[in-house]
C-alpha cells in the first residue's frame, strides 16, 4: 500500500513541510547585469494569450483546457483541488521556457503561477483560467568541489536528499518526500536539522530567477540585493519564478532518530515539559510534539539527533514525563531523510508520487497554523483538541541555528519563536466544509494563546490579516520589493504580497 500523508502523521507523528548550473556561489554568471532596475509598467491593453506561439518557444510543450492529457497534467497534490481548471499548463524545461511563459501571462494579463512540488496549502499553484508553469522537470542535483550545490527548481526533496548524499552533503529541509525545493526555500523551510544548520532559506547562496519584465535574473548577497532578501521567507508565488538555486551544504552527518509514545490523557503533561525542555536542549537536538484529536487527545514525540544514539540517552531523560514506549535508531543521513519520508523501506524511486511511477498517493487536506513566540498553557492548549476527530497539531521546535539570525536579515519573521504549530487534517470533498470549520476553530484558539502569527509554506485562506501573521515586521520592505520588480502584479494572487 502506498504510503500517504495522513497514514504517515499517523505512524510516526512527523509533520510534512507545503515548489541553471552556473552562478550559484555568488557572483552572477557571465552576461547579468550587476544593475538593478525595475521592470515597466505597461500601458497597453491586454491581448489575448496566443498559445500557438507559446508552444513555439516552449522545449516541453503545452497542454490546453480540452486537450489530451489536460486533466493529469492541471492536478496539483491535494486532491480538494482537482476541480481548479487552469487555462494551459506548460511544461518548462529551462530557463528560457519560464521567460516564454511570463511574457505570455504578462501580455494577456492572465494568472500565472509555478508549480513545483504542486503543494501549495491553498491549491495556488493551480489559478483558474490562468498558466501553470510546470517546473517538474527543471529537477537536479550539482554538487560543486566547494560544497556549493546547485538544485533545480523543480526537484521534489527526496532528490535533493539522494544527489547530496551520493556526494556526502546535506541540507537542512522538510520531511515530505514529494514537496518541492522552491516553494520550501521560499518561505523559510522548516525541516529536522534546523536547530543545527538553520532553515533552508539561510543556506540559499544565490537564485536565478525570471522576474515580471521576463528577465533572468541572479539573485545573491552583492547582485540584486533587495530582491535575494526577499526570496529568502517572502513566499512562493512573489516576485518571480526561481528557475534554480545556489546552496551553501554541510557535510553528511550520521542521525539517530526517535519516537516516543505518551499514556492516553498525558497530552497537557507532555506538552507543559516539552515547551519546558526544548529551550535548554542542544542545536543538535530538533523535536516535534504532536497531538492527535480525541477524547482524550493523544500524543507522541519525535525528533532527530545529530550524532550517535549514546549521546542522545542523556537528553531524552531531561523530558520530565516518562513515555509508554520509545524507538531510537541511529541511520546515516539519506536513511534518516527516508524515515521521516514514510520511505524507510523503500527506495529512492518508489518515494516519487505514483503519477510519476512511485508508489505515493496524492491526498487530500486542509491545514493552517500559528507560532508560538514562547510557552503557552498547555491545558488550554490540548483542550483545542478535546473531543474532535480527525485533527492533528503539529509543534516543531524552534531556536539553535534559526534563531541566532536576526529577523530582519531575510524576510522570514519568526526567529525568536519556541516552535511552530500546524494544524492538519485529512479532507475529502465531502468532508471539505465541515474539515475546514474545525481546522479553522483550533486555529483560531490556538491564535488566542499564541497572537496573531503563522508560517507561509502552510498557507491559509481563512487566516485573518494574514499578511501580518506572516511577515510582521518585514511586511513594508517586502511590499517595497514587490513594488520595484512586479509593478503590475503579473504575479499576484490572493495572497500575495500586495505590490500596490
């Protein structure tokens, strides 16, 4: 049976993230300009897109509403969205098919999105009547002498784990094994080895990016400044479409991974000791506690070590409530990725959806979430949870690397937080309504506890002043951004960083 999401949170407990070879240590490839400049506002009205002559310029063709193969190619990952019904989807291959698309979608002024991993929360990545740029196949992994990697935008995590490992690198990025690397990097990219190394946006060296005028940009610390901030927690789907990426990795390191298992109605003890632990435990230690519906709720928490599992003996036993059960495994660092995959034992190839000839289903959920800045009661906390069904809340433990980077030195906010809390649950379309109103009202209880925060890459429609919630303070610089290189906001979307 193929591993899915939700069987997976179920399993173990672990929460699933929701995206050219030169240039990528910096310096801008031969060719790009060191000038920033901001693109046109176009006075001309808009013209009807001539897809005859996008499939012209386009290396891997294009599929219109009504084709052959229209309905495979439009379906994003969650499956509450597969009625969203996009006017073309092209598969883009390189650099200049991303460019074609955007000058498409500019010209005609139509929606125009890029679809990575195609898990986007909110199902963006799939606008009604508009483009889908397919990055799917711009996928690869380069590891340079200096450690620098080089990833395409279109390459699921799974690669990415795989490339670096076969080259004794690795990068510190989500769990879901089919998430794309763009829209993760984007908004910050919480994964198991932050604590140690940091998120994955702080390990970003450079980016080439197509902007809203159709030019192919490089973005990095001395070239295009403003724009490399931004895309370092801004948001998938702002500013422009990420044809690759420059990384700064680490070399491998051995895990040990654990679970631990708590008695029914221990939720509130094991949440009060774990905000209470945490803080105190070392970078190399990274945790999750999760909390599963019910009456009484239930709860579990994993985590992942940097180093062997004598080491880790110590530091569990500083969780003051004693778990029912415990698992404790030491793997080298792609075995670890695959475990917090659902991929233990399964390959590289099988760990793809099954749409592209592995063996993971596509699923449908709702999710949304908040941060918490600092403990809150954690009574209150697991009584959110107190007799519903079906829901999941997710904390993953902040501080280490993430939080000795200033807030304001990317455009990811949240630096100072004791963890992140994402709220999940398995949705079908006939379930969609009622999934959605109870995801809504823990959110929103846990918003009492927490203020008015949450994390991008689980984004949510129904979130109140969502802007603040994600951006904080970094809001007008990230406005101020998108006015200068998307005046026109050829990338908007309703949750977009407003470029007015």
């Amino acid at each position: 049976m193929a591993v899915t999401r939700r069987v997976f949170l179920q399993a173990i407990g672990v929460g699933v993230m929701t995206g050219t070879a030169s240039g990528c240590t910096g310096a801008p490839p031969p060719g790009t300009s060191q000038a920033s400049s901001a693109p046109p506002v176009s006075s001309a009205p808009p013209s009807p897109p001539d897809w005859a002559a996008l499939r012209a310029r386009l290396s891997g063709g294009l599929v219109l509403s009504g084709e052959p193969g229209y309905d495979a190619a439009r379906r994003p990952f969650n499956l509450i969205f597969d009625t969203r019904a996009p006017a073309a989807v092209a598969t883009c291959t390189r650099a200049e098919d991303v460019q074609a698309c955007v000058d498409v979608a500019r010209a005609a002024r139509i929606p125009i999105a890029a679809r990575s991993g195609g898990h986007s929360y909110a199902g963006y990545c799939v606008p009604d009547g508009g483009l889908v740029a397919d990055l799917g196949r711009m996928s690869g992994v380069e590891v340079r002498p200096d450690g620098t990697a080089v990833i395409g935008a279109g390459t699921r995590l799974i690669d990415v784990y795989a490339g670096l490992a076969a080259a004794g690198r690795c990068l510190p990025a989500g769990s879901g094994p089919g998430v794309g690397i763009a829209g993760l990097t984007l908004g910050g990219g919480i994964g198991v080895l932050s604590r140690k190394f940091g998120l994955t946006c702080d390990r970003l060296v450079s980016a080439r990016v197509v902007t809203a005028d159709g030019q192919l940009r490089t973005a990095a610390a001395d070239n295009e400044p403003d724009l490399f901030w931004a895309l370092r927690g801004g948001g998938g789907g702002n500013f422009g479409i990420v044809t690759s990426f420059g990384f700064a990795t680490e070399p491998a390191p051995d895990l040990t991974v654990f679970s631990l298992n708590f008695p029914a109605g221990a939720g509130a003890d094991v949440v009060d000791a774990w905000q209470r632990w945490v803080p105190g435990t070392p970078d190399e230690l990274w945790s999750m506690c999760r909390l599963s519906a019910g009456s009484p709720p239930s709860c579990r928490v994993t985590g992942c070590f940097v180093g062997p599992p004598a080491a880790l003996t110590g530091l569990l036993a500083g969780l003051a409530v004693r778990p029912s059960a415990r698992s404790v495994q030491g793997k080298d660092f792609l075995a670890a990725m695959r475990w917090f995959a659902g991929c233990a034992q399964r390959s590289v190839a099988e760990c793809h959806p099954a749409p592209e000839g592995g063996q993971l289903d596509r699923t449908g959920f709702v999710a949304a979430s908040r941060m918490l800045p600092a403990a809150v009661d954690a009574g209150r906390l697991v009584s959110v949870l107190e007799g519903r069904r079906g829901v999941d809340l997710l904390l993953d433990s902040f501080g280490g690397a993430i939080s000795r980077v200033d807030s304001a030195a990317t455009a990811f906010p949240h630096r100072a937080a004791l963890a992140s809390a994402q709220v999940y649950a398995g949705a079908t379309a006939r379930t969609l309504q009622a999934v959605t109103a109870s995801v809504a009202q823990v959110r929103d209880a846990i918003g009492e506890l927490s203020g008015n925060t949450g994390y991008v890459n689980y984004i949510d429609p129904g979130l109140v002043d969502w802007q603040n919630a994600y951006y904080g303070a970094n809001l007008p610089r990230l406005r101020a951004v998108a006015r200068r290189y998307d005046p026109a906001a050829v990338f908007g979307f309703a949750q977009g960083i407003s470029a007015g």
